[in-house]
C-alpha cells in the first residue's frame, strides 16, 4: 500500500534531549512520516532551547512546548491534538525517546491500521533484543491489578494475561499494549478524552485500553513486527528509585479501580493496605541490604 495518509511522529521529552536528538536523527528521513513532532514537558534543564535550536531550520521538525509538566498522559494528549488539529495527522506513531523502529516496521502497523479500522496498533517490544514475555494485557479487575504485585501473582496472571500461544498468531485483538511505541488513531484518541491526565506516570496505557473498549473501538498486535525499547531510560532518568516507581503506578491503580471500576470504600482501602504492605516491605528489604553492605 502507497502511503497517502498523513502520519506524524510524536515524542514526548523531559529532561532527556540527547535521547531525543538520536532517536530523530535516526527517522527524521522516513518516508512514512510526513512530520515529526517533538513535545517538551516543561523540561527545568533546557531541553526546549536545545531541541529548538537543533531542529529549527528543518520544515519535516516541528518542535513544541507545554505550559507545565503535568506528566506522561498530559503531554501526549497535548501532543496527540496538536498533531490532529494543527498538523491534520491520519495517524500518529506515539514514540517514547529511547526507542528504536524501521520505516518499514511502522508501514505493516499503518497498514494493518487502515486494514482493522483500528484505534492502536503496536508491534512487539524487544529489550536487549529479546522480545518480552508480555506485550499486551487484559483489561484487569482491581484485585488482579493489586495481586499482580504480590507473591500471589500467578492466580492475577492466568486471567490477566493473553496464553503466550497466541502470541504465535501473526496479528492478535487485544485490550491494552505497552505505551512505548504504538500507532493511533488521534480521532478515537481523542473521543474517548485520551490519557486520564489525573495518572501522572505508569498504568495510564491499561485505562486508555479500558476507555477504549467502552466506546467500542478495538487495538491489535503485531506479532512479528518488532521495535526495541532501551528500557524506560527517560523515566530512569527522573524517577531512578524503584520504590518511587512503584509508589506512582500504586496512585494510578488506586485513580483506576475508584473512578473507572467504581469499587467501594472497603475494597479501596483493602487494595490500599496490599499496596501499602508492598511498599514497606520493600523499604526493609533494601534496609536490610545496606547494613549488610556497611
């Protein structure tokens, strides 16, 4: 299929140009996209001037800024309707900045896009070049998305997850995939309000796949299309305690079950008190850890 759609290429900075630069240097002359479009979350190390400067006498580039950091879903939905509003995009790869792709890769998800009629389609990620054991999900009930944290994980993951033998088909119906790369549809996007903006970071692509399905519009992966994701070394760079990490996406599984499940004060407050019990046993694990290490 000829490309006549107009596709961009969105990518959501903070603090993190240099990864930004190599990523669009790599694909800024892909034929597949008509644009590129780089958002600065109201980056504090300057990365809107540099990114600026670098990018300004390049007419495929177009460089833009957020009037504050209201996290990972905030600039991507600014992102996303700039992009359908202002540069009138068919489609819009969403790319975090430490990844990497082919034309040719985001031409099959384009394709199978116009193909299904779809909202997302996403290939499969690979890390250290290893395709990961779980690139999409299921829609979670609240105790399966609480339990998925504990040592009672196995019971969560038989409902949670897909058989890993359908991962063998070439493409797959599937209710949520990884926010690191996939292509969209901005309209749908759009129509269903796009990120909930009150989840700052984490979990925030397993309600888009729950507000998605509501409405009736569907996602699919591709099997045997891969990306490769350096693993999150943008959030790394912002948030490098695995204890904060987890603190975060505990806020927006707890926004999830209250505002979309609607579950009761109890069952909260149950949920609450796994997550809590979590955290703290994380804090005297690596406690423990530094005496040892004295």
């Amino acid at each position: 299929m000829k490309n006549k759609l107009n596709v961009v290429c969105e990518i959501l900075n903070y603090n993190d140009a240099e990864t930004v630069f190599r990523l669009v240097d790599k694909i800024k002359d892909f034929p597949v996209f008509n644009s590129i479009l780089i958002v600065d979350n109201d980056s504090p190390d300057n990365s809107f001037s540099k990114l600026l400067n670098r990018y300004y006498n390049n007419n495929k580039i177009v460089v833009n800024k957020t009037a504050k950091n209201g996290g990972y879903g905030y600039g991507n939905n600014y992102g996303i309707k700039y992009a359908y509003e202002k540069l009138n995009a068919d489609y819009v790869l969403l790319a975090n900045p430490d990844v990497s792709f082919s034309n040719e890769m985001v031409q099959k998800l384009l394709n199978e896009m116009v193909k299904k009629n779809a909202a997302i389609v996403a290939g499969t990620q690979r890390i250290n070049g290893i395709p990961i054991r779980t690139p999409a999900w299921k829609i979670p009930t609240a105790m399966q998305w609480t339990l998925i944290e504990t040592k009672l994980w196995k019971y969560a993951a038989k409902k949670y997850y897909y058989d890993p033998s359908l991962f063998e088909l070439p493409d797959l119906q599937v209710e949520c995939v990884h926010g690191a790369m996939f292509l969209l549809d901005p309209y749908k996007f759009l129509d269903v309000d796009g990120y909930d903006e009150e989840m700052f970071l984490f979990g925030e692509e397993t309600v888009l796949g729950y507000k998605l399905k509501s409405k009736g519009y569907t996602s699919f992966l591709l099997n045997n299309v891969y990306y490769d994701h350096e693993g999150s070394t943008s959030i790394k760079k912002s948030f490098n305690s695995s204890i904060k990490q987890d603190q975060i996406t505990h806020q927006s599984k707890l926004i999830y079950m209250k505002n979309y499940l609607h579950i009761n004060k109890l069952e909260l407050m149950l949920n609450k008190s796994i997550f809590n019990f979590v955290i703290l046993k994380k804090k005297l694990k690596d406690k423990i850890n530094a005496t040892k290490g004295r």
